[in-house]
C-alpha cells in the first residue's frame, strides 16, 4: 500500500523547521519523506533506491527494477545529511568524499538531482 502524498504547504513547513532546528522527530519525519517524495516525483522510476532510516525510503530514477532482495543501486545517509542535500545546502560530491553518504552500484550517484527543494519566496 502506497503512502499518502504529502501536500506541498505541510511539506514545506515541515522542511523549514527542520532546516531551522525548530523541528521534533515527527515534523523531521515528514520534512524527511516530504523531500523523498519530491525526489521520486521529479525523478520516476526504480533504478536506484534512496533510504534514509528510520523515517523512509524511496525508488527512483529511470531504469532497470529490482523487485527482490537488495537493489543493485542503494543510496543511504542519516536525515541530518539528507536534509542539507536535499534543499542544496551541501554539495553531493562533499557529503560522499567526507564519508558521510553510502552509495553503492554504478546508477547511486545524485549529481545532478540534487536540490529537490528551494525555499518559498514570498511576496
């Protein structure tokens, strides 16, 4: 069963805060899942799987699915790296040179994918 979509303003709020360090567990939740679901919405398919535990997963990019057992694409970072990948806070190359990602397979580089998300400028 798919989980609900989560709408843009809650997202948004969500990641702000967690950007902000205003965020509790459950609104870093969302802000976590919020940016994996942008992630997955921008970029389909189930090529590369991109997991940051405990609070989501997602399968993206165009190309071979893996349908059991471990991907042959695997992307993983705790939430305190995603986030600042995620909304172009800190470069890809940087957090997989200082070790702070684990990426494995020859499609689990997010050059170029990443930000999924800006800051809403208003007016």
């Amino acid at each position: 069963m798919a989980r609900a979509r989560i709408p843009d303003g809650e997202g948004d709020q969500a990641v702000a805060a967690a950007l902000a360090g205003d965020a509790d567990r459950p609104v870093t939740a969302t802000a976590v899942r919020y940016l994996l679901q942008l992630l997955a919405e921008r970029y389909p398919g189930g090529a590369v799987e991109v997991r940051v535990p405990p609070f989501g997963a997602v399968q993206c990019i165009e190309g071979l699915k893996h349908t059991r057992g471990t991907p042959p694409n695997v992307v993983e970072m705790a939430a305190d790296v995603w986030l600042p990948l995620a909304t172009g806070r800190r470069g890809w190359s940087d957090a997989v040179e200082a070790g702070s990602v684990q990426a494995s397979g020859s499609r689990a580089d997010l050059t170029g994918r990443l930000p999924v998300w800006r800051p809403q400028v208003t007016r």
